[in-house]
C-alpha cells in the first residue's frame, strides 16, 4: 500500500470510531439515493463520508447539508456534470441532516 492509500484507511477508521454507527448510516443514505450511480458495492460511498461528516458541525439546516454534501461530490468527481444539480441532493440531505441530529442527541 502506499502512503497515501495507508493515510485514508486510518483516517477512515478514526471517523468510524469518532462516528460510530453515523458512519454506516450516512453511507447507507448516499447507497440508497446513489445520487452518481455508483452503488454497486456497499462501500461505494464511503470516501465520500469520510469528508462530509467531518464538516456536519458546521451545519445549521438541512440546506446547509445539500450545500455540504453537493460540494464534496464536486470535490470528489472534479465534475459539476457528473455530479448533476444540486437540487438532486435534497432529499438525501435532509435524510443526513434527520441522522446527524439523532447522532447529536444520543451524544448528550
């Protein structure tokens, strides 16, 4: 493997520990809407995960998310056309954004 293979999978596995079982959920939610068209294998999305959760502190609404969420799909496919609209992120977003607020409440 190299370095910065190696580099991703422990980040990943520290967000997983970090987020537990939101880390599966959010993956799932992204499996589910495959807003790419990509989910052919679970963990399809799981890159993608890795940089969305870390930035869900930083949302106040669900809009906030489809905001999150679309840039790091740009971000990761390097192509808005690809990635299509970002009104195509809503309904996922809003199913996040549902997650990260029962995540945030078991923590307290």
């Amino acid at each position: 493997m190299t370095k910065g293979r190696d580099e991703i999978i422990q980040n990943r596995k520290r967000l997983k520990r970090q987020f537990g079982l939101l880390f599966t959920e959010v993956e799932q939610i992204l499996f589910k809407h495959d807003p790419i068209g990509i989910a052919y294998v679970d963990d399809e999305y799981s890159p993608e995960v890795g940089t969305i959760l870390p930035r869900l502190g930083d949302a106040n609404t669900a809009t906030d998310v489809t905001d999150i969420v679309y840039e790091e799909f740009v971000r990761w496919f390097d192509d808005e056309k690809t990635v299509g609209p970002k009104a195509k992120y809503h309904a996922l977003s809003a199913d996040i954004w549902a997650a990260w607020n029962r995540f945030k409440s078991e923590q307290h």
